[in-house]
C-alpha cells in the first residue's frame, strides 16, 4: 500500500512542475496554484518561481505589481527593490482574457497586460523629448523586470512594461550579476538576452536605459 501511495504522490508532484502552462490571473479566486483559470496564480512572481525551463506562464489581463525582492524577500529592508526576476529561460505571455485553451486565441491587444512598477498608481509623466516630466514617481520600483542568464529561448511577450524609477544607490545581486539600481527601469537585463515582442516599455526614469538596458554581453 505504502510504496504505490508514494509513487502515486511523486507522479503528482512532477506533473505538477513539468505542466506545459502555468496560469496567472490577479483576479482568480480558486485555489492560486497555477494549475487552471479557474485555479491561477493571482502573484506572477509566484508563478515565476515554480516555472521549470521551457515551462509557459499565461497571464490574463490586469495590472501586476512586484511583491518580492530579488533575494524573495516579501518585506525588504527598501521596498523599491521589488522586481519580477528570473534566470531560468521560460516563456511568459500576457494578453490572456482567462478562458483561452490554446496560445493562438488570446489577443494581447484587447486584454492589456501590465506590468508596474508603481505601487501608488498615481505616476504623471506628460510632455515629450525635452519637455519630459515625471511627477508621483518617488516610491516606483527601481526595476520592473530584472533577468540574468538567459538566451533567447525565454520569451516575454503581449506586455506593458512601465513605471520603473532607477535612480537609487549603488546596486544589487541576482543570480551572481549585479544590478545597478541608476539603470534600467523597464527591463534590465545581464548576461541575458531574452525574445521581447509584441510589448510597449515606457514611462520608466532612469540614468541609462529608461526602456531597457542591457549589459554584460545582453
């Protein structure tokens, strides 16, 4: 009896981890295990996290903040070092409306998808070229999104990337590369050279690479 019970329980356990789609949805209320819709994450860092390489996160439309640091960290000592971070090459897609069963029905224009580094949604930027100002800006994450180590086989794609503010002090290590908190605001890649498509990066203030900012041979 013992030894089919466990087979059966790690039978579970991998398909759990090597299921070809892993959903997000910030409004799902189920179980938040990624497994269906129904069940989704509701955090895509969460996601992020469980992803095993090759692994595909849906993510239906809305607007995702970070909850975690680049160490995991839930409750950093500074908060604008929240980011979504990986350096596993996965393949995230938004524009999902939550009900779609194959990659080819989702529409990423229709469902926007947003990742924000502005965790008071209240930035203004106006003007344009010379004339561009931010204001409410001061309590942005210094990155939206950091990767490290990764080849053009992880893809980011149907997302907006904004609200990203890189104007802190020195910088931060993730997956044994640093990043500078004065760069990359979007999207700072190292050592990293991911597919982004289909995606807009704007309203991000920095010193280097407001959109993104590659180093480090990205």
């Amino acid at each position: 009896m013992y030894p089919r019970f466990m087979l059966i329980l790690c039978f579970s356990i991998m398909t759990y981890f090597t299921q070809a789609q892993i959903y997000v949805d910030i409004d799902a209320a189920g179980a938040n295990n990624g497994l269906s819709w129904a069940n989704a994450y509701a955090d895509l860092q969460d996601a992020i996290d469980a992803a095993a390489a090759g692994n595909e996160i849906w993510v239906a439309a809305g607007t995702y903040l970070p909850t975690k640091d680049h160490t995991g960290n839930a409750s950093p000592i500074d908060a604008r070092d929240k980011n979504f971070h990986f350096d596993t090459d996965i393949k995230i897609y938004g524009g999902f409306a939550g009900t779609e069963t194959m990659l080819s029905q989702r529409d990423y224009v229709a469902n926007v998808t947003i990742l924000s580094g502005d965790f008071n949604d209240d930035d203004q930027v106006t003007g344009s070229g010379s004339t561009l100002t931010f204001a409410n800006n001061s309590e942005n994450a210094y990155h939206v999104i950091i990767t490290a180590n990764l080849t053009a086989a992880a893809i980011i794609d149907g997302f907006t990337v904004k609200g990203g503010h890189a104007d802190g002090p020195s910088s931060v290590m993730f997956s044994g590369l640093s990043f500078s908190r004065t760069s990359g605001g979007g999207i700072f890649n190292a050592s990293s050279s991911p597919n982004i498509t289909n995606s807009n990066v704007y309203g991000n203030q920095v010193s280097a690479g407001g959109g993104i900012f590659n180093q480090s041979s990205s």
